[in-house]
C-alpha cells in the first residue's frame, strides 16, 4: 500500500429542517440558520452526530460559499480563483499519487461530490463516495446527473454499473456512510463486498475520531498495490514559538 500525502445550480430541496433552497446570495442562505452554542461532546458518538447535523444544515450554505468543491485550493498567484485553486488541488494530488485513469476509487469524505465527478469525468475513474450527510448526498446526486446529462452532449457516457450514475467515461455513486464502518461495509462477506485500487481523503482526516481506524480499513479495502492519498492540514515538527503563537494557537483556539 502506498500513501501519498499533501498538505447556483438547481438543487434537490432540503430535508428537514428545511432551509431555503440554494440561490446567488449566500447571506440569505446564511440567515436561514441560528448558529449552535458549542456544546462538549463526551463520546465518539456524540461528536459525529454533531458533525452530521453541521453538514445537513450548512451543505447548501457551503455550496453558494464554495462551489462544488468544498474543501481549500492549491494558489499558487494572488489572481487565482477558488475554482483554479480547487481543481489544482486535485491535478496536484494526480500527479504526486501516479494515479492512472480508470482507476477505482473509494472518495471518503466526499461532500457535494466535486473531486468525484472531476475524477470520473477528466480521468475516466469509478468513483464510490462516502459522506455522513444524506443531505449531501441529496446535493451531490443531483449535481451529477446535471453534468452527466451536459457529458453525454460531447462524448458518449459509459454504461454504468448499478447504482452508479455514468459520467462521461467514468462513473460515480454516492454513499451515505460513516467511514469508520467502511471496513465492515466494504467487507468480503459484505453484501456489498468491494475493493479499490484508490482510497482518496481530501481535508476531511480531522473528522474521523479514530484514525489508525480507517488507516486499517483503508488497508483492507485496497487491492494490492493500491495507494491512500491524503490531503489535509498538518502541524509540521520543530516550529518555533512565534509560529506557534502566530499561526497554530488560533487554529486550536489557544490565541492569547
């Protein structure tokens, strides 16, 4: 196993809660919600529920925020958009990782489906993606049947496996799925017994509570010769005070 490691549309109504729909003015959308005190969590349990309702209520906020793609971008000039910088992101990751077309990959984490469809639309990829959100997964679909049915004007669309919607070349389907239950989803006597050549985590490594967890699982689920490629945030080692007290403390929330 090789791991590689680097640092307004029509959408499907919400469920309930039931927030107003996606449009071009994300302060609208924001108003939609009350933002929820902090609360502690004492299990690991607790703390994914809560990671669950933040991504059902704040998914089609995220959407009008950031676009497809939610998660940061690779700038590499102050002119860069989002969009340039997100999409680098992701041909970076193909460069590191070696990754050859038509591979077989298991997207964790995967949002609204952006590096998914991108995977299955530019590098002919069958792409299964997991996220803990239904609403996301409302989203995601929907958003992919929009570009497969725009794909299908310029090239012909594979014909997918069931349950995957056909992307171009490639093909993807999205998952309602805690990752840490992968291993057991995924599994030889799993009803849904799969392996993968590829298990991609773009920034969402922080949400999972038990990481040697999904590393196993990861390990389990590669063929052989498979590749884990991470992108995420990491603290480097030997940093100075100043860049601790400048640029880590207030990401922990230790400023002052």
């Amino acid at each position: 196993m090789e791991h590689i490691t680097t640092t307004p549309d029509h959408v499907p109504p919400p469920q309930s809660p039931t927030p107003s729909p996606p449009s071009s003015s994300s302060s609208s959308i924001a108003n939609a919600y009350a933002i929820p005190a902090p609360e502690p969590f004492t299990t690991f349990s607790a703390l994914k529920a809560r990671i669950r309702h933040h991504y059902e209520l704040a998914s089609d906020y995220y959407y009008t925020l950031w676009g497809e793609h939610i998660h940061h971008g690779y700038f590499l000039s102050p002119t860069d958009t989002k969009e340039t910088a997100q999409l680098r992101l992701i041909t970076l990751l193909l460069t590191l990782s070696a990754l050859p077309p038509k591979t077989s990959i298991l997207d964790v984490g995967c949002g609204i489906g952006g590096t998914s469809r991108h995977l299955a639309l530019h590098h002919a990829c069958t792409v299964t993606a997991l996220t803990i959100s239904a609403r996301q997964v409302a989203i995601a679909e929907t958003l992919t049947r929009e570009a497969a049915i725009a794909a299908t004007a310029d090239s012909a669309a594979q014909h997918a496996r069931p349950g995957f919607i056909a992307l171009g070349p490639g093909a993807v389907r999205y998952l309602e799925l805690d990752a840490e239950t992968m291993g057991d989803y995924f599994g030889a006597t799993a009803p849904d017994a799969s392996t993968f050549q590829c298990v991609w985590i773009s920034e969402a490594m922080s949400h999972l509570p038990d990481k040697r967890l999904f590393f196993r699982n990861a390990a389990a689920l590669l063929e052989e010769g498979g590749k884990v490629v991470v992108a995420d945030w990491f603290k480097a080692e030997g940093l100075t005070e100043a860049q601790m007290e400048e640029d880590i403390k207030p990401i922990e929330g230790e400023s002052g």
